[in-house]
C-alpha cells in the first residue's frame, strides 16, 4: 500500500528545493497577510526572513516569466517555476476550449522534461477550479480519497495534488481561462495551505504575464494585417490602368473606390490589334483580400487574351475557362465588355454585368442582353451579345452595382438607384460635361448618399464620344 499511516504523516519531512521557504501560516487578517485576488493570502508569515526569503523566490520566478522571448516559451517557464515553486513531481498547465474540452499546453517534470505519459491526470479536479475559478488542495490518505479524485489519481498512485485557476477576465469575456496543475507520489510529500496561497500568488501574475504577451501576439497580428492590407491597396490601385487621352473622338474617365482596403471591383483599357478600344468593368462577388486576388488574376487573363485576338467574346471564354477551374464554388465574376471602333461602331459581349446606359438627345438607352456570369462552367462558349452605335455627343456609362446601390448606413433599403444615375446622367450630358466632371457627379452622389462610407466597392467607366 503506497499511503502512508497517520504516524507517518505526522511525522513528514518536506520534499523538494531545499531552499524553498517553510513556515507556520499566518492567520486571515494576521500581521504579514497579504491580498491575492478574492483571497486572502497567507504565505507571508510576518517573519522577515521567511518571508524576504519567499518574495525573493517570487520575484525570481516572476523575472523568469518577463525573459521568455515568446508566448510558448512563457508557456514552459510558468510550469518549471510551479513544479519548483511547490516542490512537486509533475506540472501541468491545462486550457479549457469553448467547446469546454481541456487542453493540455504544457506538461513538464522536476527534470524540466516533458511528461511522457501527459493524459493521466487529475482531470476532474482541474475541471472543478476552472469551473468555480477556485483552488484546490488535496493529500490523499487512503484509496477512496484517491478514487474520489478520479482513476488518474489512484492508478499513478498519486499522494498529492493542487491545482489553482490560470485566467483573466476582460471587458466581453475571458481571455484566459485554464489551470495550473501539479501532483506528486513521493510519500514524503504533502501540500499545505501556505503552498496553496504562494501557488495561487505565482499563478495569478502568471495570468497577468500571459494575457500581455496574447494581447502584444495580437497587436503584432493586427499591424501586420494592416501592414499587408496597405501593401495589396497600393498594389491594387497600381494596377488600375491610367486613363486613355490619345484615343481620337473619345473622352474617358473611370473611378474607383474599394469599400474595405482592397477590392472585388476593377477596370481596364485595352488597345486591340484592329484599332478598337476594349473597356472592361468587372465585379467578383464578396470584396475584400479574396476577391483583390481574383480580380488581379482575371485582369491579367483577360489582358492576354485581348492582345492576342481581336476577338472579345473568345477572349472571354478563354477567361471564363480559366476563372472556372481555379475558384471556389459561389465566387464568379461579373464582367462587361465593349470594343469601341473609331468609328464608334461598339460590340458589347456581357457577363451576368448590369448593362450599360447611354444618354442620346435627352433620352436613356439601356443594353440589358447578356450571358452568364463567369467562373460557374468552363464549358460556356461566350458571344457578342448586342451591337450598337456610339455617335457624337453620346455619353455611355459602365458600373459596378455599388454605385445605384449605395445607401445610409442606417437604412439599407433606401438605395441611390438607378433612376437617380440617369437623371445626373441626362443632367450633365446636357450641359456638355466632360467624362471626368459627370464621374466625379456620379461618385460624389454616391459616397455622400451612402454618408462617407459605402458598403460595396464602387466603380464606374464614363465614356463620351466627341
């Protein structure tokens, strides 16, 4: 039988660093009682020595946390200094998942080496501190205290445990919430009160420890998103073509504005090989890094192919074959693409885009014909989907839907709309606007509609024959 008989635990020897502080406790409220947390802390006895010996050790312990370079390093320090703060055998720093499954992070022995056999422990008694968010002392004296403790306790024949809360509350929940967690089966070992308090003291600041290294770990997180972000922004919005001014009998302008740093939404300008101009406005569905992504991979695409045939509608398929095998199921792209002639003579081949509008004498014409959008099957053949004429005086206009469905942001269903676009288009093609002046109009209704801050990207091409 591993317990021992009352005659010998009465007459106990402490085990472990020999240099670690023994004294009588100090009652609540008595001289050299000390605050820890709700508690109150009796590891200081009021007598000097003792107790300049103990926050000596502390202190020790505590500039050893403050050295460790990173999170895990801090991690394996906390456990080292509570196997030698309690003279224990083994020790055990143990997080509790949302799901509520315990976690062990870190398991170690006096020997500052991992524990082999890590699963067996008290799991119940850690359970019960997270839980209560109170400490926990036990000296086993008989096989039905340690069954009682859980068949990890009586099987490794262990003869003490304490286990004390390892977490910190901020504003909107826990950002900690574990144990810390030591054991041992030397017979000549039991766990006091005091060992209880100085074990709690250690484990609180190690919380403090812990909750600055998470809270720096996500600072560091988030400047390096940002960091990024700002990178692929100013990589986006050099991307975006500059505006065509040699094209003759053609005014062009576009606009762009990305609702988070980086955007679903682009347009381009390609010069094909039979002197027509492809003006190209496209939208990925979602906005943010994701969508950035594909639209730079899809403009670069499409580019090819434009360059390579003046065929626009085979170089949309060509694109759509492309997108199709390469993004997830529920992302495509929304495409609108018109090769101008000098002439003005325009060919319009149109992925699932909002058509475009164009103010002639006063009046508004739509071209709503189109095809699917792009990326849901590689095997769709693309055409051209309407052909009409560009003629003097002509103002066309191509967009993204976060332009006629920019709204307050307390209201998402007052949309800007289209009718409100037509009527500044019709507006400013009658004063003779140029196409920087109208898309300004346009991109100005939109951001002060939507109070500073639209939700979608929004682009818009305006195109003017002259």
């Amino acid at each position: 039988m591993f317990w021992r008989s009352k005659k010998d635990r009465d007459s106990k020897s402490a085990e472990g660093p020999q240099s670690r502080p023994q004294a009588p406790e100090a009652a609540p409220g008595a001289p050299g009682a000390v605050s820890v947390g709700n508690s109150t802390a009796r590891f200081l006895t009021g007598d000097k020595d003792t107790d300049r010996r103990t926050v000596e050790v502390l202190l020790e312990m505590f500039a050893r946390l403050s050295e460790a370079r990173d999170f895990d390093e801090t991690l394996v320090q906390i456990v080292d200094n509570s196997v030698e703060l309690c003279g224990a055998e083994r020790g055990f720093l143990v997080m509790q998942e949302p799901s509520g499954e315990l976690r062990i992070r870190v398991a170690r022995t006096r020997d500052k080496k991992p524990v082999q056999d890590s699963e067996r422990f008290s799991t119940s008694v850690v359970r019960s501190v997270i839980e209560k968010n109170e400490p926990k002392l036990a000296t086993v004296q008989n096989e039905t205290e340690a069954r009682d403790l859980g068949q990890s306790v009586f099987d490794l024949r262990l003869r003490a445990v304490m286990c004390v809360p390892l977490s910190r509350t901020k504003e909107g929940g826990s950002s900690l919430r574990g144990a810390l967690y030591v054991d041992s089966k030397a017979a000549t070992r039991e766990f006091s009160q005091r060992d209880l308090e100085l074990f709690n003291a250690h484990s609180q600041q190690a919380a403090i420890t812990l909750d600055k290294h998470r809270s720096h770990q996500e600072s560091l997180e988030k400047a390096r998103l940002e960091q990024s972000l700002e990178l692929a922004k100013a990589v986006q919005s050099g991307l975006m073509p500059r505006i065509p001014k040699d094209i003759a009998g053609l005014d062009i302008h576009g606009f762009f504005r990305a609702a988070e740093k980086t955007s679903g939404d682009f347009f381009d300008f390609v010069k094909l090989k039979d002197g027509r101009l492809a003006v190209v406005v496209g939208d990925v569905s979602g906005h943010g890094v994701g969508p950035a992504l594909i639209t730079q991979s899809a403009q670069g695409v499409l580019r090819t192919g434009l360059r390579m045939s003046n065929d626009p509608a085979a170089a949309l398929t060509m694109l759509n074959q492309d997108l199709s095998d390469r993004i997830e199921a529920g992302t495509f792209l929304t495409l609108m693409l018109l090769a101008i002639a000098p002439d003005g003579s325009v060919e319009m081949c149109n992925a699932g885009h909002h058509g475009p509008l164009l103010v002639r004498e006063g009046k508004v014409l739509t071209y709503d014909a189109h095809g699917l959008a792009l990326g849901f099957s590689s095997d769709i053949e693309y055409s051209v989907d309407e052909r009409f004429e560009l003629r003097p005086g002509d103002v066309m206009l191509v967009f993204t839907d976060g332009l006629i469905e920019a709204h307050p942001e307390d209201d998402r269903d007052k949309l800007l709309g289209e009718e409100r676009v037509k009527e500044l288009l019709v507006e400013h093609a009658a004063r003779g606007s140029d196409a920087e002046t109208i898309t300004r109009a346009l991109a100005e209704a939109a951001v002060q509609f939507s109070g500073g801050n639209p939700e979608d990207d929004v682009t818009l091409v305006v195109v003017r024959r002259v």
